[in-house]
C-alpha cells in the first residue's frame, strides 16, 4: 500500500529526508514482493544513486545521463541482477 501524500507542513530538511527515504523504502519492499526488484537494496543506496544522476544532469549532457539512467534501472530490478549471475 502506498502512504498518504507528504504533508505540506512537514519540516523542510529532517522530515523532508525521512519522507523520501520511507517512500523509496516503500517502493523497494513492493518490488521485492512481487519480484521485481532486488531484495539487497537499501534505500540510502538508492537515494545516493539519485543523487549522482542528479548531479550528472545538471553537469553533463543527455548523451551522457541517459546511460546512468537505464543503468540506475537495471541495477535495481532482479532481470538486471540475474543477467549477472
């Protein structure tokens, strides 16, 4: 089940991280329920991996961002994982 949206009162910083992190954590036990996802991802690596791409788009060119997207993707999903065991 996905939670209620983000309160609009929320504090900016703390809050703001503890939000994402228990939406991406959300996100994560869902897809390793049905199989989707990997089961050995936390969602701190997930929001650093974010970030990094983050940092690529606003730094590098679409040539370059698009790669670490698809490559963001398939680290994630158990397809990805398999085709490397």
């Amino acid at each position: 089940m996905i939670p209620e949206p983000i309160p609009v009162k929320a504090k900016r910083n703390s809050d703001s991280r503890a939000l994402l992190t228990d939406a991406v954590a959300t996100l994560l036990t869902a897809g390793a329920r049905d199989g989707s996802l990997r089961t050995d991802v936390t969602p701190d690596n997930v929001l650093l991996l974010m970030g990094g791409i983050a940092y690529s788009v606003r730094h590098g060119t679409k040539e370059q961002t698009r790669p670490l997207v698809d490559l963001f993707m398939d680290a994630l999903t158990t397809r990805g994982f398999k085709d490397r065991l």
